[in-house]
C-alpha cells in the first residue's frame, strides 16, 4: 500500500528522538499546535466578521481561546498511563453527573444541560465525549482483540447509555458525537464489518422509533433538512438562508467584512453553529477549501500520532479523539451546506463559544500527552 | 500468556493502523463529498444565489411621479395636488383590528365611511401594504396622534399629495376625477409604473390623459437588513412627472355658463369655431369631485346614482336629445346645394301641411300659420309647414347625407371619450332598431328635427361651429397643449374631418343671413333676445317636445306649459354663433323642461363678447317653475 510508504516517510524526522526536545520537555506537540492555532486565528477573523466587528464578542472568544489552551497544556502533562489507570472512574463519575443534570439539571435555552457546583457549571455531557473512549479503550487494552461479540455488546451499553441520556436533555448533536466517539473505538478496535452493517441497518430500522423519541423541534429540523421550502420563513430559513451565503460567495467570496448575509442578519446563528455560512460568503469556495485543509491537517496529525502511539489504549483514545473531531467538523459543515440535517453542533475552533472549546482542547491534550510521553523505545 | 500478548501486540498494531488509514480514506471521501457540494453551490450556482442574496438585502422602493396639473387657457389651476396628512394602518403589525379602532377612533373621530372604506381597502391589499384609514387629518389631530403613537405600533401619520379641485363642482364633467384603483383597473395598467401609485382617472380628462397626467415611476434602492429596515439608500432614480395639461376652456367663461344655468338641467357647449377649442362645456346639475377622490360610502354613491337631477350624467357628451329646430339650418342648406330649394321659393302657410296621398295633417307650431314664407323667413320664424315641404322634396336620403357630412350621428371625436353618438335615422336605421319600415310621415317630421332623430350639445355645437366656419370643421377638442417638466410644450393637434362643400358658397351666407333674422326680423323667434345685443349673432332656437301633445290631448304648447309638470315641460334648444362676420364662439344650449336657453346663452355669450353682466341691468331669471323675471318669450 503506497500509503503505508507515506506514514513511513512521517517517521523519518523522529529519528532524532533520542532526546528531548524542549517542546517535548513541556509536553507540546508542536505540529498540532501550530495547526489549533492557525484555526483558531482563521475562526477569530471569521468571528470579528461575523459578529459585525464586535470587538467584545472576539475578546470573549480569546478569553475562552486562553482557558481552552490552558486545559490543553493542563491535560498534555497527564502521562497516558494515568489516563488508562482512571478510565473507568472517570466514566463512572461522568455518568453520574449526566444522570444528576437529567434530575436536577438547569433547564437552559428548553434543553437541561447544565449542572451548577458553586460557580462552576459543568456540562456533563461533554466530560462524556472524553470518558467513553478512554474507558472503552481501558477496556480493550485489557482484553484481547480483535472483539467478540459480547463485547461489543458490552460496548454498546457502555455507549447508549449516556448518549440516550444525552438526547434525552435534548442535546442530539452531542448525543451522536458520544455514539461516534465510542463507535470509533470499536471501529479501531477491529469490529467486523459485518457487524458494523447490521449496526448501521438497524438503526436505519430503527429510525421511526427514534422519531416518537425526538424532541418536536428535532422532528421540526429532520423534516426541513428533507424540504427547507416546507417552511421557508421558519425552521427552513436557516438552511435556505445558510445556502444563499455561501451560494453568494462564489470561487473567491466578497471579501472580509463583506457578506451581506451576516452583516445584515439574514443568516441566523451567524456567529455560532451556521458560522461556516460566513466563511464561504466572505472567502468563497477558496477560502472554504482552505479552512477545510487545515481541519485535515489537524486530522492527520492526530491520525500520525494514532499509529505513533505506543501501547493500545493510546492507539485506540488517539484514534478515537482524532475521528470525533473529524465527525464535529463535517457534521456542522454538512449541516451549513445543507447535505446533514440541522443538529445544533458548532464549528470546533471557530464557532463562539466556551464549552466545547475546552472539551475539544482537552482532547488535543491528550492527543499530545500521547505522543509526547513516549517511551524512548524502539518499536 | 506472554507469548500470546505479544503477538497480540503486534497484531493490534497492525490492526488499529490499517483501520487508520480505512478511516483516512472514508474521511477524504467525506471531505470530497463537502468540497464537491461546496463547489455546486459557489461555482455551478453561484449567479442563481448571488440573485437570491441581492434579493434579500436591495429594495427597490417605487417613488410615486407627481400628477401633472391642469390649467385653462388662461393658465388658471383647474387641477392640482395638495399636501395633506393621512393616518395609515399597516395591517401585519396588528394584531386585533376592532380594538385598535376602537382605541384610535378615541383619539381621531372615524366616521362609519373610513372605517367601512378601510376595511375594503383591507381585503384588497396585502398585509404589508400600508392602507388609509383616514385622510385629511387636522393639524390638531396629528398632534393629538404623536403624542399617542407609542399606543399605536401599526399606525403612522403620512404626509402625501391628494388631487384637489379648486373649482369643485364646476368642471367635474370635464375635468372627472381620480380614484383609488380598483382591480379592474389594476388588470389594464403597467404594474411597474403603477408601483408607487394609489390613484388613477377615472373619468373625463383625468381618465382620458391618464398615461400623460400620470409620469414614470422613480426608484430608490435601499440597503435592506433581515427586518427590512433601510440601512442607507444606494441609489436613487427620480420619478419623472406627469405632463401638465392646459386646456382650451375658459374658465371664467364655463363658471359664467354655468352659474347662467344653475338650478336647471341642461347643457352648454361652447367652441371656438375657428379653431375647434372648446370654450366652456357645462352640464348640470353636476357633482363634487372631491368625495371621489376620497371614497365615499355605497349609500353616498348610491344616492348620487339615483336623484332625479342625475349629476353624474354628462349631458353635453351623452345627452341624447331632439334636433328639434336647430336641424332647420342644416337642411336648408342641403336644399339649396341640391338645388330643391331656392332663396326665391315662397310657400303659403296656412297653419297645416298634408301630404299629397295622405290625410294625416301636420300642424305648424303656430296655430294660423306664417302665412307667405320664404326660405329667410322659414328659418327666422321657424316655419315648420316650409321646412315639411322641403323635407318632402328632399327625402330622407339626402337629410341624413347633410346631417352625416356635419358630424351628427357619429363621435366628434373629442378628447374625453364617454360622448355618444347620436343617431341619424334612415329607413334602413328604423328596420333595424324598431323592426318597422319607415313612412313619409318619418321624413316629414324628421325635416323639423322631431321624431327618431336623436343629438347630443357637443354635436350641435359643432355643426354651428361649422356653419360659422362656412364649412370648414374642426374636431373639438379640450386640450391646447402638454408641458413637459422642462417646460417644453407638446400642442394637441387633433386631425380634422373633412369640410363640408357647397357647390355654391353663396349658399352659407343666404343660411347665415337667415340665422341673423332670427334676432333682427320683428317675426324672428329672437327678436327679443336681438334686440338686447351689441354684437351680430347667427341663431337658431328650438322645442323639444318631451311628450306629444295629442298624447295628452293638448293643442296648445305654449299656453299650457306652465300649468304642466314640470318633468313634461318641453326642452329648450339653441344654436347660434357670434359675431356672424368673424365668428369668435359657436354655442349650443339645452336646458330641460325649461323655455330659459335662449336667454342663457345671452348671457353666456354677452359675457364672453362684452365682459361680466351687469347684474343689476339684466334682472335674473328663474326659478324652478320656469316663470321668468326678464319674461323672454318662449322661442321657436
């Protein structure tokens, strides 16, 4: 396979990994730094844009940039092992919490989310994002692989139950990237494909009982995606509103500061999950192709460090991670292009927002944890 | 267990890095998936959603062109726009109608008109339009609606222009009005240049010169936000305003006419022969042009529609009427250019004709007869018994051919539309409409302009005009010439039909000289009227019977009329042009069930050749019943 010479090639510079270097010293990976930075800035300036230059909502935006990477450089200084060696508690914890904010949660924007301890608020459900795959991946290092079918079974409970309890909130964006996240494990892990189909075939089966589980608005926002005109001035604006954007913005967009859409409202959401809109508006199909390569230079880093790691439990979190952040992305800008259905999922690194931010940025510390506690072994 | 782990270890290896790269390509191939839609919607689409977003935030708002004005000849305002303020309603922003009327109608009094208008206008617009709820709001009712807006959220007072008539009443039959549009009227107009525009003509020179009156839309292109409020104006296209209309008509000539037949039904055209322009065209009673213009309600209209008067009826244009005596002239020139009559030719009168095969008697209007009559004298006193003969010797064809080649029966093509034609009856004429064939009797009596011959004011006037003119015609016509906005002038130049000829010209002057007699000759049937004027007139006076006198068994026309009602009364017609060597105004006069039109036109003629009566000199006539103070003989 040509591509295994091209993984081959990445290895080359490692060589010199004899000793370390300071970046390693602090535990930074400096590829997928520079490229969480470079997005980061790119999003800053789709944000100025977007928020009608409101200087306040990009100060926001740094402040919740600063916190994110502080946990990033917080979470890279945890060695693997410490991870694997708490996996299960932390899924534990995780599931806990989530059944608490179903019972006491604070009901925010008609969707209980939020979980209060003194000044802090957690979203549980995004702790989930990192418990499931670390304590999936905890669970294989143990066992052998590939899986049997009773694990998978066990997988499985493992995955629906929080994500259940996550669509329940309703949060049906973050319910499938818990799905995703620990489906990808699986998928890593070596679950047939075989397997994989029947999975894919039930819930396809499955899909008018998931329909009496939707939220009204969530049954609103499948039937738009199948037909915005249903309802053009209501929940079909969005998309339609999304399409004209970008639609508009053509091979090189009209410019920084000058999409009409966004400045003049039309697009709704402009500065959140339908912040892609703008991208394509102001920067046009080349600007979009861009930021799109950079998401996927960040991906084939985390996929570099993935089979760089060194044991299975960081294979299977690296890969895991790698892959959900993959999902996040495209599903928001299939959404924004209208080829997913509206699930309200941001734009990780460029939509405004602090939570997601520092549960993704808590990944790609983990992510660099893995590939910067290496053991000087050769392998 | 070692063992096995490590092989496990590297099998694992080798597992998780080729899912990777399974994974890596499913991934490429999602992002193609993106990058491929990305490209149908900015590369392949992008013109259809450039269109689509300029949609969203351009807005072209139509700017209304000014109506052009109106003037008379002498440059007098008949016409104009005035600014008022109106109270609109935008009907999406409320959201429970009776309520908000109730509460505004607390601070401005809404009759039960406005409200009912409103609620017409309501369903015939959409729920975006702005619709009036009330117009010609007082100042002190804008002041006392500032200080309440805030209660009202779909509410605004809007300064407009509103088409106003200075002269009210007195030319709504030239001038007619402008209106709301109507559906009807929505199906025929240019939607783009009507964009802006609440109002169109709907009758007279308003209807007739609406394309002219109307102008060009103007544009102004907005920058729009999501809740459609303008952010800043891009560009501006001005409106481009209706032409500004000068009449013919004298104004102070048609307020003299009119205020001369006020209090009577009747019509009065005035033309000046020479050129074909209308000098006054009056017909009363008439009606204010200005409830149209606002709306009125259906008991309002309906009112109007069924008074006995009838206001809305233009009598000068559609009046059908007897030629009753006035026809004399016409067909005395038909005998003399046929040469059937001659100036020298006398007749007896003994007070009856008969004809040869027949012993059906036709009386003359004056019981003993004329006795010796001339063709002079036979127009001067009105002889019928002459003009039965010569209408006998002529026969119908060669009385409908002169009558035709004078423009009756047909339009005269004047710049108003509504006129009707009139008719000039032929035996192929009564076949068609009555199904019976047509007798002698029918040429006879159509001879001294009774029976099935039917004309409008606008065709007697004209037909003078043209005996004034000796022949030559002139379409009449209302409009003298357009002024465009830079002040350039477009003149109307009608195109004229073609002029009566006479084989002998001679001919118009024997006719002229016995329309002169009319006033001067002691037997003439204006004698009075003659005597009173400093100027030639040529005159022709006329009866028309309103109901025969055999029907109700009456000999007598004269001596009966006052003691009948009033509806029964005869009309009074006249035709005269002055003076008779350079003619300056041609007129016809009909005043219904009334006996007054000859000294009506007196005085509308001694106005415009002598200047403003001296009111105190000519005692007024008039009242309803028809009895008259200046006691002018009834004329024949």
């Amino acid at each position: 396979m040509p591509f295994i010479h091209f993984i081959d090639r990445m290895r080359k510079p490692e060589r010199s990994s004899q000793y370390r270097t300071f970046w390693q010293y602090i535990h930074i990976d400096i590829g997928l730094l520079i490229g969480i930075l470079l997005l980061t800035f790119l999003g800053l300036l789709i944000l100025y844009s977007s928020s009608n230059q409101n200087i306040h909502v990009v100060n926001q935006q740094m402040i919740h940039i600063g916190l994110a990477f502080g946990v990033l450089f917080l979470f890279a200084q945890i060695p693997p092992m410490t991870y694997r060696r708490w996996a299960f508690w932390i899924y534990i914890i995780s599931l806990i919490l989530l059944i608490a904010v179903s019972l006491i949660g604070h009901v925010g924007k008609g969707a209980a989310r939020w979980l209060t301890i003194g000044y802090v608020r957690f979203q549980p459900s995004e702790m989930m994002k990192l418990a499931i795959p670390m304590f999936l991946a905890w669970h294989y290092h143990k066992i052998h692989l590939p899986l049997t079918l009773r694990t998978v079974m066990v997988s499985a409970v493992i995955i629906l139950i929080p994500a259940l309890l996550t669509a329940k909130q309703p949060d049906l964006g973050t319910a499938i990237l818990l799905v995703i996240a620990g489906g990808s494990v699986l998928l890593l892990a070596g679950l047939s494909w075989y397997v994989m189909t029947a999975f894919i075939a039930i819930l396809g089966l499955s899909g008018p009982a998931v329909w009496y589980l939707l939220h009204d608005y969530q049954r609103q926002r499948v039937l738009t995606f199948l037909n915005p005109e249903r309802d053009p001035l209501g929940a079909g604006y969005h998309i339609i509103q999304s399409k004209i954007a970008i639609g508009s913005g053509g091979l090189f967009g009209k410019g920084w500061l000058n999409g009409t859409q966004s400045h003049l409202h039309f697009l709704p959401e402009h500065s959140t999950d339908f912040i892609f809109a703008v991208c394509g508006e102001e920067f046009g199909f080349l600007g979009s192709v861009i930021l799109i390569t950079l998401f996927m230079a960040i991906i084939m880093r985390g996929l570099y460090i993935t089979i760089k790691a060194q044991d299975t439990f960081c294979r299977l979190l690296a890969g895991s991670l790698t892959i959900t952040f993959f999902i996040s992305f495209f599903i928001n800008m299939g959404m924004v292009t209208g080829i997913l259905p509206v699930v309200g999922l941001p734009l990780p690194l460029v939509s405004y927002g602090g939570s997601s931010m520092i549960t993704l940025m808590a990944s790609f510390g983990i992510l660099m944890s893995i590939q910067t506690h290496r053991k000087l072994l050769t392998t | 267990m070692q063992r096995i782990a490590i092989k496990n270890h590297i099998q694992e290896i080798q597992l998780i890095t080729q899912r990777c790269i399974t994974v890596f390509m499913m991934m490429m191939i999602l992002i193609g998936l993106l990058i491929a839609r990305l490209a149908y919607l900015q590369l392949v689409n992008h013109t259809l959603y450039t269109t689509l977003s300029k949609k969203n935030w351009l807005d072209l708002t139509p700017i209304e062109p000014t109506r052009g004005l109106i003037y008379d000849r002498n440059g007098i305002l008949l016409a104009e726009n005035i600014p008022i303020f109106s109270l609109d309603v935008i009907p999406n922003k409320i959201t429970y109608f009776p309520h908000m009327l109730a509460e505004i109608g607390k601070i401005i009094p809404l009759s039960d008109n406005d409200i009912s208008q409103f609620q017409k206008q309501l369903k015939q617009h959409r729920r975006f339009d702005e619709i009036t709820l009330k117009l010609r709001l007082t100042e002190a009712e804008v002041a006392r609606f500032s200080e309440n807006q805030y209660r009202f959220p779909g509410l605004l007072v809007k300064a407009r222009l509103i088409r106003h008539y200075p002269l009210a009443n007195s030319l709504s039959h030239v001038l007619g009005y402008v209106g709301r549009i109507n559906t009807d009227e929505l199906r025929h107009i240019n939607p783009t240049n009507y964009s802006a525009t609440h109002y169109i003509g709907k009758l007279g020179i308003e209807k007739f010169y609406e394309d002219q009156l109307h102008g060009t839309v103007g544009y102004e292109q907005a920058e729009n936000d999501a809740s459609g409020q303008a952010i800043r104006i891009l560009n501006k296209i001005k409106p481009i305003p209706g032409k500004n209309l000068h009449l013919t008509l004298d104004s102070k000539l048609q307020l003299a006419a009119e205020q001369a037949l006020s209090g009577h039904r009747g019509a009065i055209v005035a033309i000046q022969p020479k050129t074909g322009d209308l000098l006054a065209l009056v017909s009363e009673p008439s009606y204010d042009p200005t409830v149209f213009v606002d709306g009125m309600s259906n008991e309002d209209y309906q009112r109007l529609q069924t008074s006995p008067d009838r206001p809305l009826y233009n009598r000068a244009l559609r009046g059908l009427y007897p030629f009753a005596s006035p026809i004399k002239p016409f067909i005395a020139l038909e005998g003399l250019n046929s040469g059937i009559a001659s100036p020298d030719f006398t007749l007896f009168d003994p007070g009856w004709y008969k004809l040869p095969n027949s012993q059906h008697f036709f009386h003359d209007w004056r019981p003993h007869g004329h006795g010796t009559v001339n063709l002079t004298k036979a127009i001067a006193s009105s002889c019928d018994i002459y003009f039965y003969d010569l209408g006998h010797k002529l026969g119908i064809q060669r009385i409908d051919d002169i009558l035709t080649v004078f423009g009756f029966g047909q339009l005269t093509g004047i710049d108003m539309g509504e006129e009707l034609p009139g008719v000039v009856a032929s035996p192929a004429w009564k076949r068609k409409t009555k199904g019976v064939a047509w007798y002698e009797g029918d040429t006879i009596n159509s001879a001294i302009g009774q029976g099935y011959m039917q004309t409008t004011p606008l065709q007697l006037a004209a037909g003078v005009a043209t005996i004034a003119n000796r022949g030559i015609r002139h379409t009449p016509h209302l409009l003298a010439y357009m002024e465009y906005a830079n002040q350039a002038r477009e003149f109307n130049q009608p195109k004229d039909p073609a002029p009566v000829t006479l084989r002998d010209d001679h001919d118009w002057e024997i006719v002229i000289h016995a329309m002169q007699e009319v006033i001067t000759s002691p037997e003439g049937t204006g004698y009075h009227f003659g005597k009173l004027g400093p100027y030639t007139a040529a005159i022709k006076t006329g009866t028309a019977q309103v109901y025969s006198k055999k029907a109700h068994g009456l000999n007598e026309i004269a001596d009966n009329q006052d003691s009948l009602p009033e509806r029964l009364r005869n009309h009074s017609l006249l035709i005269a042009f002055a003076p008779v060597e350079k003619p300056t105004i041609a007129i016809a006069v009909i005043v219904e069930n009334s006996n007054l039109a000859s000294s009506i036109a007196r005085q509308v003629m001694d106005y415009y050749l002598i200047g403003p009566p001296l009111v105190t000199l000519l005692p007024q006539t008039t009242n309803r019943k028809g009895t008259t103070a200046n006691a002018l003989h009834p004329f024949h």
